[in-house]
C-alpha cells in the first residue's frame, strides 16, 4: 500500500506556497486510503504519447506562463469563459462519480459530447444523459481496456463515431468491471461524435471553448490533488499516482486557469469542480487537449404534437413543429414515403392527436400516430 500524503505538511507546503488553494480533510477522497484513490483515476498514455515519467520530468521542469504572456497570447477569445453561464445559460450536464474504477477516459469523453451537443444546438434544455458504461464497459473493452488498465480520449471518440454512445438509461453506469449489457432499442436512441481534433497550444484551446463547446484534459495527479476544495490548483505536496482525464468547461486568464469538471462526485472540490493553473501537471498536453466538431443525435420523440406544418413545391421539402422538439425536416428516402408521412402528420395534426417520431440529427425518419 502507498504511504499516504502527510496533510499537516500539506497544510504547511499550502501556506509556504502563498495559499493558491484550500486543502478539505473531510471529503469522500480524503477519507481513502492512497490506493482507494489511485483506482479512481484511469488515464493511460496510449502507445507513441509521452509516458508518465518522462511526463513528471517535464512539468517539474515547466514554469507558470506570467500575467504579461497570458496576455500576450490571448488573441480572439473572451478574458474568461464558463460553460455553466454563457449568458445566464449552463451547457453542462450533472457532475458523475466514476467510484473505484479507472474509467475517467470514459466520463471526460462521454462529458464533452453531451456539452458540445447542447451548445451545437444553442439548446441548455437538452436532456442528454449518455452511457458512461457504454463507452468504457463495451467500446473500452473491445480493445482490451479494464479498470485496471484505463483508456485514452483519442480512441473514445473514434469509438464514439463509429459506434456511438447511447442513453444512461439503456445501459446505466456501476463502478466496477461489467459485462457489455446494453438495453435492446438503444441503436434507435445515441448520439454519434462526427469528428474530433487534437488542439495544439493554450490560446486554441480557449477559442474552442469560447465557440465550439468544452475539450478534454488529461494531467499528472499528485497526492495533495485528492485534498483540493478550492482556490487554483498548483502541485504543492505529495507524489505522483498516476494520470486522470477531465472535461475543460471554461478558463479564466485573470486567475491564469482552467475550468474543470471531475468525476469523483459533487462531494469533491467546488461541487465536484475544480481550477487547475495554466501549464500545471501538462494539462495543456497530455494526450490533447482534444476537442468534439459534433456531435449528431439520434432519438425517438415521444408522445408529442404536430404544432405545425410547412412545406412548398420543391422535391420532398416539409417540414413539423413538434411539442417540446421545435422544427424538423421531414427526412424521406422517396416522394411516395414523404407524402405518406406527411399525411399521417397532417391528420395528426388535424385530430390533435399525439405522435412518436425517431429524430436523426434533427431529421424526421419515422413517425407513429398515437
């Protein structure tokens, strides 16, 4: 077993430091021991990726970018950006608890689609709550990863747009190395990654943000990390244990920081969020930064109204509002299909009746008359 981090030192180290950050001894994490925490991290450097000590080498030998250079470089993007208040809206989803298992790949992935779905739609409202276990018990698992070994973003999302991630609900997440069970219908209701890019410097990865959505961030994980509550995270105290993923939801160049959003429960951090210092523990290049370019939704509406209809002499161009959906194009893969569908939903319409119609990436396919 690993010797744990001394906090009354930690708690010195932190005032010597000039106190960039608060230390809580009361947390769920703090309450485990060293390896219970090591099994909640899960980053492994893929192949050709710098591995974990020569990682330890160059952020010891890394310095802080100081206030003239965050300047400097801060070319087009806002001083600081939150995707929980872009004008009063939050575009994140639930902080998640990953518990005892190296899966944090699977939930800073899975977190960074649901963010990039809901700010492609400029929708906050968006209920989308994807499957942690999907990702990590099905697709990680076909290439041989386990909470044991973790994963890496890069295949997430590749995985994440050749197969898809489906809804919580057809698959919900239990710590813990599971078997691939996915509810049956789940092809019907997931959301697709359409492509993903690696961002190369501090100053792209702010761009990102402030227009496309949130990106991953994996880093080092020192021992004083499990203790942090609040404030700027800088390495103080403690050793390395291992690396972790998270989603990078924000910045803010005053403080000289990023954003972040943990798996480790609303009970760690500010609320399961924390603040991590430009340049620390090599969030910045660590296996990505990488960002989403889309993200494509597939679903059934259910029990919805036809509002309203809307079509004129061009080849199969109609399109519905839906209850609770807004407009979509009827999507048809003939005329005789298209006139058949648009049929069913003016009588719908006409005799208030409900429908259930399956939505590709804001498409009608099918619709049922209730």
């Amino acid at each position: 077993m690993a010797e744990a981090l001394n906090l009354t030192q930690l708690a010195k180290d932190l005032k010597d430091a000039g106190a960039p950050w608060e230390m809580d001894e009361s947390t769920d994490m703090a309450m485990m021991t060293e390896d219970e925490r090591s099994r909640r991290l899960g980053f492994t450097p893929p192949p050709g990726e710098i591995q974990l000590v020569e990682a330890e080498k160059i952020a010891a030998a890394a310095t802080a970018p100081t206030a003239a250079e965050i300047e400097a470089e801060a070319i087009g993007a806002p001083a600081a950006y939150d995707l929980r208040n872009v004008g009063g809206k939050n575009y994140t989803t639930s902080v998640k608890n990953q518990g005892g298992c190296g899966s944090c790949v699977a939930f800073g992935s899975v977190a960074v689609m649901e963010t990039t779905l809901k700010r492609g739609r400029n929708n906050p409202n968006l209920a989308i709550d994807l499957s942690e276990a999907q990702m990590f018990y099905c697709h990680a698992a076909e290439e041989g990863r386990n909470c044991g070994n973790g994963w890496w973003p890069d295949n997430a999302f590749k995985k994440g747009k050749a197969k898809g991630v489906t809804f919580e609900a057809y698959f919900p997440y239990t710590a813990g190395n599971q078997a691939c069970n996915v509810g049956s219908g789940w092809q019907q209701n997931l959301a697709k990654v359409t492509g993903h890019k690696k961002l190369n410097s501090r100053n792209e990865i702010r761009n990102w943000i402030s227009t496309r959505g949130s990106v991953t961030g994996c880093f080092i994980v020192y021992q004083d990390f499990h203790s942090y509550r609040s404030g700027v995270y800088r390495h103080v105290s403690g050793n390395s244990v291992g690396g972790h993923c998270v989603e990078i939801i924000g910045y803010d160049n005053a403080q000289g920081c990023w954003i972040c959003k943990n798996s480790w429960g609303a009970n760690w951090g500010e609320g399961g969020y924390f603040k991590i210092a430009y340049g620390e523990a090599n969030i910045e290049t660590w296996a990505g930064p990488y960002g989403v370019e889309g993200v494509s939704l597939r679903t059934w509406n259910r029990n919805t109204k036809v509002n309203g209809l809307w079509s004129n002499n061009a080849d199969r161009n109609a399109w519905a509002h839906l209850t609770g959906v807004g407009w979509r194009k009827v999507a048809t893969t003939n005329a005789a299909v298209h006139h058949a569908m648009l049929a069913e939903l003016v009588a719908a319409k006409g005799a208030n009746r409900r429908v259930d119609a399956l939505e590709t990436d804001k498409k009608i396919e099918q619709v049922y008359v209730i």
